[in-house]
C-alpha cells in the first residue's frame, strides 16, 4: 500500500469518507500545468503524500501533518464538494468555522477508535483557539511546500492575516503551560522506568535501554529524529570536557555540554554490551540499538517505547492520582524536550543557556550572549540532573 493510500486509510473501511474521483485534484482550479513539478505526483493525495514523506523519520510530527491534511481532505471533499487544489482563500476561512464547530457533529466527531475502524472520525470534538493555530500553520506549510514543488499556482492560506497570529499566540501560550511533566511526575517515572522487570536478558536489555532513552530526553532535550540519527562517535572531548554533537534541523551542526549524569547514562549502556565506557572519536555505532546491541532504531521506536513507557507508568499512576496520571498518559518524546528546558529554567540555568542548549530558531532576545564561555555553559548544565542516579548493578 503506498503512502498516498496509507494517508487516507479511512476511506477503504469507511464509505462515508471515500474520495470521489472528480475530487482528487487530477485537473484543480489551482494546479500549475505551465511546467514541470518537481514532484511525481498527478493529483492531490499523491502530492500531500509528497510533502508528508518528508516528514518520515519525524513520527509525531508526521502523525500531526497527517492528521490535518486528512481533516482538510475530507472537509473539502465531503462537505465543500471541491478539490484541495480548488480551494481558494474564502473555503479556509469557512473550514476554520468548520474547526470550531464540525457539523453535523455525529458524521464528524466521535471517541478514540483506530484510523482503520469503520468507527473512526476525524474529530473528537470542536477545535479551540490553539488547536486552529496549530491546523491552520500545519495547512499553510503544506500549501506552501506544494507551490514551491511547482504542484499548485499559489497559497490560499498565505494571505491570511490578524485572526492567525492571535491564533498562533494562544496555540504557543498553552504549549508552555501543558506540554510538560512536572518534577513530581518525572520523578515518579523515573523510579517506574528503573523498577522495570530484568528477570531476563531480554527484560533486561529492553529496561536498560529504556533507561538510557528517558536519560538522554531528559538530560539533553534533543529531538527525536536527532538521537534517532546519532552516532555513539557524535559525543566528544573537548578541552577536558564531553560534548554532543547534534545535526539538528536544516543540516546545521551544534554542539551541547554533556554532563556528569549524560556521561553516566552513556557509559551504563555502553557497559551493559560489554563496550569500553566512552566512544571512540568517530565511532559509527547507532546511539540508540536494538535489543541485541546490533543495529540503530528508528526514530518512530524511540517515539512508542516513551509512549508505552509513559502509558504503562500512568496505568499505575492512577491508582493514587488520577489527575497527574491524565497528564502523564499524554506524554510524548517532544513533551520530554518541553520538561527538560522547562525543569533547567526552574533550576535557575540562564536563559542564554537554555537557548543554545534547545538549539531554537528564534534568538533575538539572546543573540548577544551566543558567545558565552564554554565552561561556564557546562558549569551551568551540571545543576540539571536526573534525581537519582542508579548504580550498576540495580
């Protein structure tokens, strides 16, 4: 099943979200013909697979893109009756009044169902103010990926102006008050993740491993597609002192202090396969391997070892508080990202250093301080710690 198929899954156990064929932008009102697309794709789905391949190896953020563009299909398709490269900038301003109100609400919103189930709908409910924010910037990066590709003449959502940046303030507001663990939360993971069975080698290896994953999250608050993508040889020495040397987004290479705790979680799994400590300069190994120490994983496994950890955490959890338990079963690899800044600023690390650890875009507040003395940055990143760290042989 190719991915252009994959994408709409619904639609082949559901008639009611089925494509018609007039509809699937082959001849759209919007489409450039006048040359050739840099994309191998005749009509809308193929050209939306395009642009959703590239977020492969990136599972949460393919899972949101997916999620929105299929919304976006469907609504243009069932309800306006058009193609998404028919869709001129009046049909996003009505599908936004769509998003806070999808009717009728028994076609459109339903429970948690899989996306393969004839019980299956796009939505749970009416979208709030944030949730449109984060629909409409996903949407407008897919319009503009697909003019750029040369697939359509032009962006509906790019004249959109006002309402979308109130919008995109109140999305940006409740990122930083809910995607987060609290220190309490994180500590009760902490301690799940190292109660976690070892009766077996198997067992064993899928906690040490486990372990390791949530440290380096944690502690150095990377992407999941940059420690899916890391080399055990990316860590180096400089001046005395351990760094990692992440390829972050755009290519751009930088490098972040590795403290004592980092180290320490490095070399238990390194220990664990019976390898020297530390990595060779240059050492090709895969940062995060499979269960046998062989090969590296994907980022989408790093993605669901956090989300069956943490949801297997909240499940016992929730015997004594049900409240932290909702939050914790929502956590993912970026919300481990969010904690690790989040838990670094309550431990008063400068904000000058939280920026260059996070690798952000935006430094405009900060830009002056992008020359701060290494030491000091390292001195500072050793008050963010895990809170326990176990010995080798618990």
């Amino acid at each position: 099943m190719g991915l252009s198929q994959r994408f709409l899954a619904p639609a082949s156990h559901n008639p009611t979200w089925a494509i018609p064929a007039e509809l699937d932008g082959r001849n759209g009102g919007n489409r450039t013909f006048a040359c050739q697309p840099l994309i191998g794709a005749t009509n809308d789905l193929e050209a939306i697979a395009c642009w959703l391949a590239e977020f492969a190896n990136t599972p949460t953020t393919f899972r949101n893109y997916r999620k929105e563009a299929e919304r976006l299909v469907l609504w243009a398709t069932q309800e306006r009756g058009v193609a998404v490269s028919d869709l001129s900038r009046e049909d996003l301003r009505a599908y936004q009044a769509f998003l806070a109100d999808p009717q009728p609400r028994e076609v459109w919103c339903g429970g948690r169902a899989p996306r393969t189930s004839p019980a299956w709908r796009p939505f749970r409910g009416p979208l709030g103010p944030s949730s449109q924010a984060q629909a409409l910037t996903i949407l407008n990066a897919m319009f503009a990926y697909l003019v750029s590709a040369g697939y359509l003449a032009g962006n509906p959502l790019a004249l959109a102006r006002g309402d979308t940046a109130k919008l995109r303030q109140a999305k940006a507001t409740r990122a930083t008050v809910e995607r987060f663990l609290e220190h309490e939360i994180w500590a009760y993971l902490l301690e799940f993740i190292l109660a976690l069975p070892r009766e077996t080698p198997t067992q064993r290896a899928r906690a040490e491993r486990t372990l390791y994953v949530f440290s380096l999250l944690y502690l150095m608050g990377p992407r999941v597609s940059e420690l899916a993508n890391g080399r055990m040889g990316d860590f180096e020495l400089r001046r005395g002192k351990w760094w990692w040397r992440i390829k972050g987004k755009g290519g751009k290479t930088e490098r972040v202090p590795a403290n004592s705790d980092v180290l320490a979680a490095l070399s238990r799994y390194r220990r664990f396969y019976h390898w020297p400590a530390m990595p060779e300069p240059h050492e090709d190994r895969a940062l995060v391997l499979d269960l046998r120490g062989q090969a590296g994983i994907s980022a989408d496994m790093i993605y669901r070892i956090v989300r069956d950890t943490c949801r297997r955490a909240a499940a016992v959890l929730a015997r004594c508080n049900a409240a932290q338990a909702a939050k914790l079963r929502r956590a993912t690899t970026h919300w481990l990202r969010h904690t690790a800044v989040t838990h670094q600023a309550d431990r008063a690390i400068e904000l000058r250093y939280l920026n260059k650890s996070a690798r952000h875009a935006k430094l405009e507040t900060t830009g002056i301080y992008l020359h701060a003395d290494e030491d000091q940055w390292h001195q500072a990143m050793e008050r963010h710690r895990l809170g326990r760290m176990p010995s080798e042989g618990s």
